[in-house]
C-alpha cells in the first residue's frame, strides 16, 4: 500500500515541476511502460490475498487514472506552449497594406441618367433613344421651327454638310418626332442623351446632355405637366419640399411654354436646394404644340400633352456641388475619382437613389 | 430689351412700387435677367473745379491738380489730360466709383510716387460720347454754381434688362411691354393721343418700290424735312437715352432711336442732300457693292432689299444704312424713313452678309405693319420741335396691304389645356386689354389680332396669352399616378447599362468625352470607316466626328499621365460614327489600361499591364452579361491600331457573324507619333450593337440544374504543336471528344526553348473527366485519354509529350 501511496507522492512532485515533452515521456513510460512502475504493481494484483485484493486493484486503478490524466494535461499544456511559441515567432505586421486592389467609378453624368430613370419609371415613363445626327427636319422644321425663325438662333447648330441638311441635334426633342412617327399615341417616355451646340465657356459645353421628356394622352394638361416636374424635381433632389417656379417662355414647339425655376440658397459656400429667395431655372417645358403633332400625324383635336426639356449636367451640378461644367468631359482622372461613384452604387427606387 | 420703371410710367399709370414690376414682368413671360442700378454709382461723379495745376515732378505729360468739389479740403488728383487747367469745371470721380465706360472701380494709386485721389474724367468715359481727347469741359457760367453736387441727375430708376423670346417683337418697344403689364392688372395703359402731320408740302424727293419676285419691302413709308439744323439732344432726351445704357449721339440719331426704343418702330434718316434723285427699292444685283454706317464694305448677291438711288445702294433696308446718306451734324434736309420688311428677306440677308444690328433684330421678329405713320409722325415732330425745319406730307409706297389675322376661338378649350377654369368675361377682358377685338359667334368668338402681335396666328396662341395673363401659378398641380404599363428599358438598354456597371467594377474609371475629336488623332484609329467633318467645328481640334472613342480616351489618357499618374484604367460607353447619316452609328464601350500592375508593391512582383489582363475584362464582362465563354471564339483580324501580334478579335460563337470586341496592345508606333509615354498601353473595344441579344430573359436561357456526384479524376496532358498552332484549337479538340464527360479544360504551361523542336512549342493542359450516369473506372478512363490523344493529334497536328 505505501509503494504505491509513494509512486504517487513521488511522481505528483515530479509533474509538479518544469518538464519537457521528452522528460515528461520518460516519466510516462517509468510508470505504465512495459516494466514501469504502475504496470509491475498490476502484475502483483494475482499475488495479493482475494480479500485485499479488490482494494488494492481498485486503489491502483485511481492511481493510475490520476497519473494518467495528470501527464496527459501536462503534455497538452507543453504542446500548447510550443505551438503557442511558434505562432508567437510567426507574427507579422498585420498593418502592412493589403493586396492592391483597383475600384472603377461611374461618371456622375451616367449616375445622374440612372437617377432619372428610375424616379420618371416609377410613375409609368419608358426609355426612348435617337441618333446624335439629325437632320434638320427631325431637329427643327417637325419641331415647329421652320427656316429663318429667329428661334433657330437660340440654338448653336454644328453642321456636317453645307447644305446644312444633316446636323449633330442640338436638343432631344427630334426623339419626340420619331417616337410619335414610329408609333400610336397614348406616348409616356423619356428620352436622355447626348445633345451640341457650338459654345464653350464655364456654364457651357459643345456637348451636354439632356432628358426630353413627353406624354401625350386624351387630356393631358398643364396640371399634369406641374405634378409630374413637381414630383420629380422632389424626388431627384431628395427632398420633401421644393419652391418651384413656373414661368411664361417661349418654344416653338409647345405652347403655351413654361420655364421652371427652384429655390436655392447659399449656405456656407455650398448651394442648398428648395430653400432661400433666389431662383434658379433648370429646365424648359410645355404643350405640345399642335403643329408638332400634325407633323407626326397625331390628331390635336383628339390628343394632347406636355413635353419638357432638362439639362442633366446641370442638374448633377446642382445635386452634388459641382462647379465646372467643362470638367465633366476632361477625364482628369482626380476628378473621376472624386466625383465617380462606386459601380455597385445603382439608384433604385427600394433602395433610395443615392446613399 | 433694356427698360426703366420711368420710361414705362410714360405708357403706364400705376401705383406699384419696383419690387412688384421686377416679379410681375417675370410672371407674364418678360423675364428679368439683370437690375442694375445706374445712378447709384453715377452719383459719385461730382462737378467739380479744378484750384491749382502743377507739373508732376517725375513725368512730363502728367499734372498734379487740387481739385474742390465741394468740401473744405482740395483733393489732390494726378491728370494726363492737355486741357487740365486752373479755373476748369469738368467731372470728379472719388474712389470706390465705377467708370462707366471699362467697368473698373477707382482706387486710391499712387502714379509715379505721387498719390491721386480719384479721377477727372473725359466724355468718354461716362459714355456721354465717343470724344476721350482730354477731360469734360462743363460751361462754368452753367455749372459753378453746382460744384461739389453730383453731375448726373438723380434717379430712382433702376435699368431692367429683359430676357424678351423671339416671338414677341411688340415688347421689344416701351408700349408692348407697358400693354402686357396692364393687361395683367398691374396699372393701366396710358391712351396717347400722337399729332398727325397735316401738312401740304410736297416732298421733292420721289419713292419707288419696284414689283418683283421677292422684293422683301412692302410698304415705305417717308417725310422730307427741310432746313432742321442737328445738334445736341436736349437733356429729357440725353436722359432718357442714357438711363438705359446708351450713347447719346445727336438729336436726330437719338430721335429715331428713341422712337424705336419707345413704340419698337425702327426708322432711318437720310440726309435728302446725298439722294441722287429718288428712292428705290429693289433686290440688289449680284456684286453691288456699298458702305455701311459700320464702316464695313459690303458685297451683296442677288435679292437682297436694298434702298438704292440713281447712283447705287444706299443702304440694306431694315438692316444697315449706308455712309453715303447718313445724318451728321451739318445735315439740313432729312428724309425719314419708316417701312414694312419681310422677317425672311431680312433673315437671310443678314445671314448671308453676316451683319446684326438692332434694326435687323426687330424687323427679322416682325414690325408692327401699321406703325409706319405713327413712327413719322413722332419722329417729325421732335425732329421739327429740337432741330427745327419744316415736314413734308407723309409719302407712303405699298405693294401689299396688310391683312388682319382673325382667329375663331372656342373659350372651353382654355380650361381643357390649362386644367384650370375662369370666366369667359376674365377672358374677353384680357384679350381686349392685348389689343384684341372680338365678336361673338354662337358658343365661339371671331377674334382680330392686332397687327403687333405677328405671333399670334392659332387658337393655342390664344390660350398662351390667357394662361399667361392669368398667371401660371393658377395652373393646379395634378400628382402623378405611380402606374407602369411599359417596362421602362428594352434589352439593349439594359445591356448598355449592364456593360457600363460591368467595366466600371473591374477598375476602370468612367469617362465623357466629346462625340467630335481631332482629325489628327482620329486618323491613327479610324480603320475602314469614312472621316466625317463637321462643317463649323468650335476648335480645330474638334473638326470631325469621332470614328472610334479611343482617340480621344488616348489623348485625355496623355494628359493624366502627363499629371503624374502611372497607373490608370479609364473607358467610355457612346457613340462612334460611321457616316454623317442619321443612324450612321454604333454604341462602344471603350477601355484603355496604361501602367503596371502592382508598382511599388511590398508583397506583388510588378509587371505591365499586358493583353490577358484587358482580354481577361472582356471575357468577363461578357461572361458577366450572360454570354457563355465556351462558344467565345478568338482570331488575329484587327483594325491597324493595335500591335499586330499581341491583339485579338473576338465572337460571340464560331459562325463569327459579328465582331463582339476587340482587345490588344495599343500599335506602339501610334504611342511614338502622338508621344505618349508609359510602361504599356493596353486597350478593347466591345460592339453593344453587335452582341447578340437573346428574346428570352436570362432566367430563361439557363439549363435546368443538373450536376454529377459521381468520382470524377482530372488528367493532365503536354501536346507538342506546331508554333502557329493557337491553344484555342487544342482546346476545342479536346472538348470536341466529349461535352459531357470533359469539362474545366486548362492550360497550365506554355513552353518553348530546350528539349522543345525549333518552331514548336508544349503546351499543357489539365482537365476533368466526370460521368453524369457513372464512377468510370480505369479501362474507361484510359480510353477517354486515348482518345483524347488521338483527337488532338489528327485535328492539330500536335504529339503528345511523353
């Protein structure tokens, strides 16, 4: 009884000491090794009388799950240090930069088309395109603008034949008359694109962009007209309230003709949209004209509606406070980056247009 | 169109203030760009009289003068003008004012180390005349009582520039404008009752209008006044003439100005001592030539108006007079001219000879036809009462008389387009107050246009005048339905919006540029398509439409690559033109890549940009559209601007019936030519329009889901080949074995050089074997690869490498 009390005590002090792995398997075949000390002290089992025998089997059985497990804990904790050393030694400056990664940006123009889209879509407009060459017929006679109308001179045409026949458009209201040629009324669509006219300066470009747009129905009027830019004009800047202004002007394709100018205000510097005393125009509207109409083929008598006209450089300006026209189309790649939004960013009507 | 508040008090009784004149005139279409207050700043310009002059003592033309004006010190002032002398009353000008003629703002300056304080000006400058030799000299008898006081009378007139739309001629004069306020309720329209000439005198001078094709003059009217003597205008008339920025010139300039500016009814003064004999007008012959009051020689073409005598043209009539018969101040008989002239034949005219002037202006957007004599007769008269002399009878030529326009009007037809309502007597009212007249007709009204009103010809136009006059804060806002019957893009517009994202989220940074572009760039990439130039360009470096996007992406590429970046990815998706038709034009989505990948990176190796890298975009980009890579097939024709060797075509599918994209390194001798430096410019092209579109959705178009669990073993294989051989064609033999057990085909290794025959080259290739019914077991795979081998083989040439 006191062998094993005294293995016991012997190797509790042994273990409680520092060990390494290969001390630590000495011990372990010292004591359950063929010959070790636990294993011979089962061998005595066959020689002890059977009335001690079942204490002493059970004893030395305790013993040894005790020292069992007490070795196996120790190995596992040396284990665990070492690998827990050697990850120790693997540790590296985690704040090294990552993977080079590149990251594309949409041109705000693109992302302002998207935004429109999504807003007029939602109240029923579909997508129309048209060439970026007209002839002059499509971009001025259909449109109520026949030669020698002074109106002509409120539109700097590039021409591309000295007949002055064939012409890059100077607005998207040609996309009108194909349209209404191409098919039947009721008509509910937009029509976004490139559009020329020959002057450069800060607020003005050869190219820019517009967004016509025309809905023609049985009885459509002017209060449609108001609603549809109203909500629309809220919703592209994204707030509850805007000081909107119609205001008499002239096209010659609708009448009556109405220009629309919002509420701004400078704050800080920065221009705040639907506040303030100051007016600033943004877009041309109207009644299709009839003459536009008869020149489709569309009975004004029977149909009518509005159409309108949008800058939409000017309108990303507006939204997001920038200056330059020009800039939008001289690629400087750190106004790209700087004005560019993510590919991922798509304006949605569920998710809100922009973030 | 320049006004003042008083001017229009002239035409107007009303007791509104300014504020409410500046919106009301916006509200009914006269929009106001600009309020300017002019005597604000004219008020600072002090008469003023000049003490003491000395010598500057650093220059000789300068002088230094103490000068009063009014307070208890002199003002010191540094003058350059020969006619400063003591004792001179001439105009001050203080710092902080704003010289009328340059625009600039005095400031207190130091002029070869002497100080001025302030200004003595010439007329020139304050724009009171064209003379700048020296300063003003104000008569002192007149003016000595006032030095110290401001020299401009006061007034509390501000300038109004109006933004006036080419429809409306009639508010290009005083009255029109005055009219349309009344009949939008602000104030009342003053009756003007103008003195006619009575008298008996017969002008000695005779006018002819010839009867010809085209004769773009229908009526001319004219007086003769004999023995005036021009001068200086008196001041109401200065005033009036300056208080809307102009120049006063002489009485009779500044008379037929005023009438003009006043009732919009242009006329010219001839001095009837230049006529040779009589007036004619008559299309001018091709090659006649004449003097303008622009100084400028003009040669006409044939038929244009011109008001011509024995000795030739005097003047392009409704455009432009002639020096030959101008007015100056030693004029004695005058012959006034007031005329009808056709909008067109002034347009063309113009446009042709490429002259604008104010006349040109108003007769191009209509003259009211029945001005003529009202114009005569307030001309004469001033002319007669400042300049004196005696008027002839009123001489009127006519070849067409003018016809009022009458309009049946059907008053429901407001409410139907306005979506507003008010009364048939509101209605009546507006229109009578604009002019009209108007007789009932059954539930109709039989309207007459007045004849100022050139814009009115239909029913609609009718309708503007009311919504307009109404006010268009009437019109009621109708919220919009949120209903869509249509989807709001067709598949090739979801496709550009698609490709568009698609590009962008590989790293390439959207750009916008010009649909023109240099002709010398646009060379270098036009390939088989015709230049299209534009006839007017804006700049010599935007002269033709571009033919491909990548010459202006290059050229914006070398401008952010001259501002130091390295690295950059930037594409376009838009047009490029194939012919100067409409239509004539195909949707691109652009690319350039220049640089290196992975520069100055701590953990990546750098390296060029290379053609897998754009080739790699395209692929995935179509694949990411939904076009299966499997079908893509792949040759060498390229347009002459990438490098022949390292660029590619690509199809959709082996039939090759359209081009889908082009990929490859950008022709290094376009990069020398144009000097574009950079470590590599790689670049591609996809056809939007020549992607095939699918009419099924892509939901649609995909196969039902259907995969294998059974073991599947991958096999690796070196092929010999040829040099020429593509690794397309390896691939697509092995494929062609057997779709349904071979799949994810790759080629691992590309080696040419030791242990490889010259011209020949090793390529290897790994790929799964996979049965959808079966585990295939070793016999069945060592077929698989036996054929394989053989496939390869007999189809490319190639030995397998043992």
């Amino acid at each position: 009884m006191s062998d094993l009390k005294k293995i016991k005590d012997e190797f509790l002090t042994k273990l409680k000491g520092k060990l390494n792995l290969s001390e630590i398997n000495q011990m372990k075949s010292d004591l359950f090794g063929k010959n070790g000390l636990v294993s011979s002290q089962f061998k005595k089992i066959g020689s002890i009388t059977e009335t001690e025998r079942k204490k002493f089997a059970s004893d030395l059985n305790i013993i040894k799950d005790e020292l069992q497990n007490l070795i196996e804990t120790k190995i596992n904790e040396i284990q665990n240090t070492e690998i827990n050393e050697k990850l120790e030694k693997e540790k590296i400056d985690i704040t090294l930069p990552e993977r080079s990664f590149v990251r594309g940006k949409i041109h705000p123009v693109s992302q302002t088309i998207d935004e429109i889209s999504s807003i007029f879509s939602e109240i029923g407009f579909s997508v129309e395109e048209g060439p970026d060459v007209e002839n002059e017929y499509n971009n001025f006679t259909a449109l109520n603008t026949p030669d020698n109308h002074p109106a002509r001179d409120m539109h700097d045409t590039f021409y591309l034949d000295e007949k002055k026949e064939k012409l890059l458009r100077t607005h998207t209201s040609p996309v009108q008359i194909r349209t209404m040629l191409k098919d039947k009324p009721p008509f509910k669509i937009i029509a976004p694109g490139r559009t020329y006219r020959s002057d450069s300066d800060q607020t003005h470009a050869p190219m820019f962009h517009q967004v016509e747009g025309l809905h023609i129905d049985k009885d459509i009027n002017m209060g449609h007209l108001k609603g549809c830019l109203n909500y629309f004009i809220k919703e592209f800047f994204e707030v509850d309230k805007i000081k909107m202004r119609f205001r008499p002007s002239h096209f010659p394709f609708t009448e009556p003709s109405a220009e629309v100018d919002i509420g701004f205000e400078i704050k800080d510097g920065k221009i705040v949209i639907g506040e303030g005393d100051q007016w600033l125009e943004i877009l041309g509207c109207g009644m299709v004209h009839p003459n536009v109409l008869k020149n489709v083929k569309v009975d004004p008598t029977k149909y009518q509606g509005y159409a309108f006209g949008i800058g939409i450089d000017r309108l990303a300006m507006l939204k997001y406070g920038i200056n330059d026209l020009r800039a939008f189309f001289e690629c400087d790649y750190r106004w790209l980056n700087h004005f560019g939004f993510d590919p991922l960013d798509v304006p949605t009507n569920y998710r809100g247009l922009s973030r | 169109m320049k006004i003042t508040f008083e001017w229009l008090k002239d035409h107007l009784n009303t007791n509104f203030k300014e504020e409410k004149l500046l919106e009301q005139l916006t509200n009914i279409g006269l929009e106001v760009e600009s309020v300017e207050n002019l005597s604000k700043d004219l008020d600072l310009f002090k008469v003023a009289k000049i003490i003491k002059t000395e010598k500057h003592p650093n220059a000789d033309r300068l002088k230094v003068c103490e000068v009063d004006i009014g307070g208890k010190e002199l003002k010191k002032v540094v003058c350059g003008a020969s006619n400063a002398r003591e004792g001179l009353i001439t105009i001050y000008a203080p710092p902080g004012a704003i010289v009328p003629k340059t625009k600039t703002r005095l400031v207190i300056a130091k002029i070869r180390d002497v100080t001025s304080y302030g200004m003595l000006c010439s007329e020139s400058e304050l724009n009171l005349s064209d003379e700048s030799d020296g300063i003003i000299e104000l008569s002192s008898s007149k003016y000595a009582k006032n030095v110290g006081k401001s020299y401009f009378p006061k007034s509390n007139s501000n300038l109004i520039d109006l933004s006036i739309t080419p429809n409306r001629p009639d508010c290009l004069g005083v009255r029109g404008i005055a009219r349309d306020l009344a009949a939008s309720g602000f104030g009342k329209l003053k009756y003007l009752k103008d003195k006619k000439i009575s008298s008996k005198l017969k002008p000695n001078l005779k006018v002819k209008i010839n009867k010809e094709k085209g004769q773009g003059c229908t009526v001319f009217g004219s007086c003769l006044i004999t023995n005036v003597k021009n001068t200086e205008s008196p001041k109401w008339l200065k005033d009036k003439i300056v208080s809307i920025g102009q120049k006063p010139i002489s009485a009779i300039v500044d008379i037929t100005n005023y009438v003009m500016l006043d009732i919009n009814r242009p006329l010219h003064a001839y001095d009837a001592d230049k006529i040779e004999k009589g007036i004619i007008v008559r299309n001018s012959k091709p090659g006649e030539e004449f003097t303008a009051l622009d100084n400028k020689n003009y040669k006409l073409e044939k038929g244009m108006c011109v008001i011509s005598d024995n000795k030739g043209v005097l003047g392009l009539g409704g455009i432009i007079g002639g020096t030959r018969s101008g007015t100056e101040f030693d004029t004695k008989n005058i012959l006034l001219e007031s005329a009808y002239f056709e909008p067109r034949s002034i347009r063309n005219a113009a446009k042709k000879l490429n002259i604008d002037t104010d006349a040109k202006f108003r007769f191009e957007r209509g003259i009211d036809p029945l001005s003529i004599e009202d114009g005569l007769n307030k001309a004469a008269f001033l002319i007669k009462e400042i300049c004196g002399g005696s008027i002839s009878k009123v001489d009127i030529q006519k070849v067409e008389n003018f016809k009022v326009t009458n309009i049946k009007f059907d008053p429901t037809l407001f409410e139907q387009i306005s979506g507003f309502k008010i009364s048939t007597k509101e209605m009546l009212k507006i229109l009578e107050d604009l002019g009209f007249q108007y007789k009932k007709e059954k539930k109709y009204f039989k309207l007459s246009v007045p004849s100022w009103r050139p814009d009115i010809s239909q029913e609609i136009d009718i309708i503007e005048e009311l919504v307009r006059i109404s006010g268009y804060d009437k019109i009621k806002t109708i919220n919009p339905i949120k209903e869509r019957n249509k989807s709001t893009l067709n598949q090739t517009q979801k496709l550009f919006h698609f490709l568009q994202r698609s590009v962008a989220s590989k790293g390439y940074l959207e750009a916008i540029t010009w649909s023109f572009t240099d002709s010398n760039y646009n060379e270098h990439f036009k390939g088989s398509n015709k230049v299209i130039k534009i006839v007017n360009p804006i700049s010599s470096e935007l002269d033709v439409l571009r033919n491909s996007i990548f010459s202006n992406l290059i050229m914006y590429m070398g401008k952010n690559l001259d501002r130091g970046f390295k690295d950059l990815s930037i594409f376009e998706i838009g047009p490029i033109f194939t012919g100067s038709n409409p239509g004539q034009q195909n949707t691109l989505v652009c690319g350039l890549s220049a640089g290196k990948k992975s520069r100055l990176s701590w953990i990546e190796k750098e390296r060029n940009v290379d053609v897998f890298d754009v080739k790699r975009d395209v692929v995935q980009t179509l694949v990411e559209a939904g076009y299966n890579s499997d079908s893509f097939f792949i040759d060498r024709e390229v347009p002459n601007y990438y490098h022949p060797g390292k660029s590619g075509r690509l199809f959709l599918n082996k039939e090759k019936d359209h081009v889908a994209a082009y990929f490859g390194e950008i022709h290094p001798n376009i990069l020398k030519k144009i000097d574009l430096k950079t470590d590599s410019l790689i670049g591609f092209e996809i056809f939007l329009d020549n992607l095939k579109l699918s009419k099924k959705t892509l939901n649609d178009q995909k196969k039902k889901f259907h995969v294998s669990d059974y073991q599947k073993s991958e096999r690796d294989f070196a092929f010999i080949v040829d040099k020429n051989i593509n690794s397309q064609d390896l691939i697509n033999a092995v494929s062609s074995v057997d779709h349904n057990l071979i799949s994810n085909i790759k080629v691992f290794d590309v080696y040419e050089g030791e242990n490889i025959p010259e011209n020949q080259k090793s390529i290897a290739i790994n790929l799964t074997i996979q049965s959808l019914d079966k585990t295939l077991n070793e016999s069945d795979l060592e077929k698989i690869n036996k054929l394989i081998i053989q496939t390869v083989e007999n189809k490319t040439g190639a030995k397998i490498r043992s």
